[in-house]
C-alpha cells in the first residue's frame, strides 16, 4: 500500500437549501400542531455552480406566512471529520466558494492524509457550534440572525473512498436538522415582560442540570435553539430587573427541525414566602396548589434578585440552581446525629468558628457538602443527618429541581434569615443570641402556615435546634437555635457548635431552584 504523507486534497461538494414550516400560535407546545419536518440537505459532486444572490451570510427567517428557511451563503464555514492516514480522527475546516440558483453550495474541504481505503466522512455545520468554539447551550442572544449560528444546525454523512491518493466522494450525502427552534413571547399573567428579560434559562429535563442559557436584550420575541426532547419536563426562568419569573410545563415532545411558537406564555413572578409545590411551579397559598392538582412541599425563603456572584453561589449556580431557596415544609426527623465519625474534619479549611465566617461567600454550598458526605461507604450509618436530609421522601422534592433536598450550609441559614425572615445579615452573630423579637422565625412561620394546619412543622418551638451541613472542627458541626416562644425575651436565633456524634438536632432540609 502507498503511504501519502501530508497531502492535501481540495474537494467540492454541494448543498441544498433547508426549510422548516412554522406552527399556530399557542401558550402549550404540547398542544401545538406539528409542522412538517424539515426537507434533506444533499450533498453531491460537482463541477462549477453558481452564486446566489450574493447573499453575504446565512440566515434564518420568520416571515409573516410561518415558514422558517434558511440557505447557504458564500464563506460559510463547516467542520468536516474523516480518517487520516493512521486511522485516527481529523478535522478540517470547509467553506463554501459559491451558490446557485437553487441553493446548491460548493465547498471546498482541504484534507490531510486521508486514509486509504473506504472510511465515514462527516459534515457538520455550523463549524463554530461544532467545533466548540461556541456553546449551543450558552451562547444564544435570542435572535435568528444571531452570528453564533447556534439557531441553524445540520449533519450529514457518507463514505469517502481514497484509492492509491485518490479521493472519492460519496455520490449524496443527506444533511438532517440537528435542532428545533421555539420562538416565545412572554406575560407576568397581565402585561407584556417579554423585552424586560436580560436571562431566559430553559431546562429541558434531559438531566445533568445544565439549561440552555439566552441573553436577550429588549427583544419583542425570543428565539431559543433546543435539541430534540420526547415527554419531558421544561423548567422556564426569566430573569428582569424587578425579579425571577418561572413555570414549569410537562409533556413536552419537540421534534429537530421545527419551529414552535408560545405568544404571551405566563410565567409566575417568584416572591419569598410563596409555596413551592411538588410540580415545581411557584403559589400563592394552598388553595392555588389543590387548584392546580399537586402538593405544596416548601417556601420560598431566600432569593438570588440581584443575580450576583455572592448569590449565585449561596442558591448553587454550580448544580443546577442559581435562582432561590426553598425551605422544606417539614423536618426530615427531630432528631440525629451529625456523624459516628467525630475524629475527621470532612471539609478542611472551611470551617465555620466566627460570625465572620457566617457571612461569608465562599465555600458555602451546602449541597456540595451533603453529597460529598453522603457519597461515603455507609452513609446512612456514618453521616445520618446529610443522608437523611438528602433522602427525605415524606414530601418528594421535584425532578426539575437539580439539587433535590439537601442539608442547608450555616451561610445558607444565615441568607434564609436574611430573603425570608428579613434579619439583618449585619446583626447575625456566633455564639450569642440575635434578632431577639423573634421577627425572623415569625415570618418564616407565617410563610409556612400557607400550606395550612397539619401540612407543616412549626419553626417556632422552644429551643429547637436544627443541623447545618457546615463543620466547627474534627469533633463539632454548627447548629441553629431558634428559641421563639416567649416574645420579648433575650432569645431569637443562636449559632453556635455540637459534638457530631453526642448530640442530636433536628434536620430541615432545603433544595435550590
């Protein structure tokens, strides 16, 4: 066999143009008619063809009659993958050179060395999406004719011959949409918010707890580029000036290829102290929860309304949250211990031993510290109250919710304090009494007493102690006090540390949204 070393070969295929044909209007995608799908892109050897209309870009359109198209533009560029000569992976950059009339583009693709014999060649457009160079999951401005090309995708493959150096092309190559496109306009029930949002995230219940991620700015409508899903749960978040706007919709089905429309979709504004239900969607009381046929199963207690770095971590930006948290209507148990394990120090230089290291905004997630316990061998012996903060059941935490319920960090009750019972961070002090009128825990048990009598644990017993995932030392974890019983006394909240496996706290467990 002939070896070919550092050859590089300029081949010319053509493509044809892609169309898409948009849907009725409606608030429920599911409930949408299903357009029909998207035509074949053919690739094909050719000879010369010829430019269309000079049209310097490709773009996608949304003209008054519903129909989505988009054609090939000169200078256009496509990842192309193929084999080299050790059979390993390549990569090579194609670019359009001209267009004709009927859309058909010639490219030309420089390949190094490629392998001898018959192997898979692969198109993907566009080359930035594909050869990572922009995120379809973060960079969308929500516009069509963003330059990301994230709202235009489609592969194709099919088999290259390479004989003595020679190279053959497949005679047609079939290139598929590799993305749908849902097009939204959006209402806080009443008016129009849909130019107000500065971030729109959209979790397609795929898993991993990674949303796609739009950055509009004062935009009419909202294109958003989604890879296909069947039967799942989308978790909506809009963020505006004046706060965090959710819904929550199941029995999503989105098909690559077509474009859905929801005008005036109705996300609900979140608001500490609302419940938090177990389809994941915000209420006002426990009428609006039996109204909509589920479960309340906590309260707001604590929001990320100035979208900062100190909030985002405290609301765990990192797994999947980003936006609040919710307080668990119930406790997990009255009664644990930290850990049978009192001679380890789990989390080694973020210790909690000062009202200092209360209000810090670092190494405060306590979801990390509850997974990283209860990833040990015999977690449910040897760190009983993050395992049982993360396995409560008795009010089941929602799939959308990334984090599910987890044992609170000391600085995650401190800014519970703060969103819900409006204490002043300021005033929050380590190893003395504060907020001694008790307003913090009133005002969580005001909130609580919206999902009415028997369906929450009180907040305001006397002397309750609850658990925080946070350690003091090798020996110690912290814990919270509340003492709330009689108004006026030199009681209210206490931070202070306990042995982790001599005494037993309560566990309240949260979950990030």
């Amino acid at each position: 066999m002939k070896t070919i070393k550092h050859n590089i070969w300029t081949i010319a295929l053509a493509l044809t143009t892609l169309s898409l044909t948009a849907c009725s209007n409606d608030d429920s995608v599911a409930e949408t008619q299903q357009p029909d799908g998207i035509k074949g892109h053919i690739v094909t050897l050719t000879a010369t063809l010829l430019p269309k209309d000079g049209t310097a870009t490709r773009a996608l359109a949304d003209p008054e009659d519903g129909t989505l198209t988009s054609e090939w533009a000169v200078d256009e560029e496509l990842l192309v993958g193929y084999k080299d000569t050790n059979n390993e992976d390549a990569y090579a950059k194609g670019t359009v050179t001209s267009v004709d009339g009927s859309g058909n583009a010639t490219i030309t693709v420089p390949l190094t060395s490629p392998m001898e014999g018959e192997s898979t060649i692969d198109f993907f457009y566009p080359y930035s999406s594909a050869s990572g160079d922009v995120d379809a999951y973060f960079d969308q401005t929500g516009t069509l004719d963003d330059v990301s090309a994230n709202y235009d995708q489609c592969q194709g493959s099919g088999t290259l011959t390479v004989s003595s150096g020679t190279p053959t092309l497949p005679t047609g190559v079939a290139m598929t949409r590799q993305n749908c496109i849902w097009k939204f306009t959006f209402t806080d029930g009443t008016n129009d918010i849909t130019d107000q949002i500065t971030s729109l995230e959209i979790d397609d219940g795929s898993g991993g707890g990674v949303p796609y991620t739009i950055t509009p700015d004062g935009l009419d409508a909202i294109y958003v580029s989604l890879y296909a899903v069947e039967d799942n749960t989308i978790t909506i978040t809009a963020q505006t000036a004046t706060g965090v706007y959710r819904k929550v919709k199941s029995g999503i089905t989105l098909e690559n290829g077509k474009l859905y429309t929801s005008s005036e979709l109705a996300l609900t504004k979140v608001e500490l102290g609302q419940l938090f239900g177990a389809d994941g969607n915000i209420y006002a009381n426990t009428a609006a929860v039996t109204a909509a046929g589920t479960t309340a199963i906590g309260v707001v207690a604590y929001l990320d309304q100035a979208d900062t770095e100190e909030d985002d971590a405290i609301t765990e930006k990192n797994y999947g949250g980003g936006h609040g948290l919710v307080l668990c209507l119930k406790n997990a148990t009255n009664n644990a211990r930290w850990s049978t394990d009192y001679t380890t120090e789990e989390f080694t230089g973020e210790s909690v031993t000062s009202a200092e290291a209360l209000k810090r905004t670092e190494n405060v997630s306590g979801y990390y510290n509850t997974t990283r316990l209860t990833a040990k061998a015999n977690a449910n012996e040897k760190y009983p109250a993050a395992y049982l903060a993360e396995n409560y059941t008795g009010l089941a935490a929602p799939a959308t919710c990334n984090t599910g319920w987890f044992l609170p960090s000391a600085q995650q009750w401190v800014m519970m304090m703060k969103g819900l019972g409006g204490v002043d961070k300021n005033s929050v002090t380590w190893g003395s009494w504060f907020d001694n009128n008790h307003l913090g825990a009133s005002a969580w048990n005001t909130a609580l007493e919206k999902a009415g009598a028997g369906n929450y644990d009180s907040m305001t017993y006397e002397y309750i102690f609850f658990w925080s995932s946070s350690e003091y030392s090798s020996g110690n974890a912290v814990y919270l006090s509340i003492d709330a019983t009689d108004i006026g006394d030199q009681n209210g909240f206490y931070f202070s540390y306990a042995g982790k496996n001599g005494s037993q706290h309560g566990v309240r467990p949260i979950l990030a949204f």
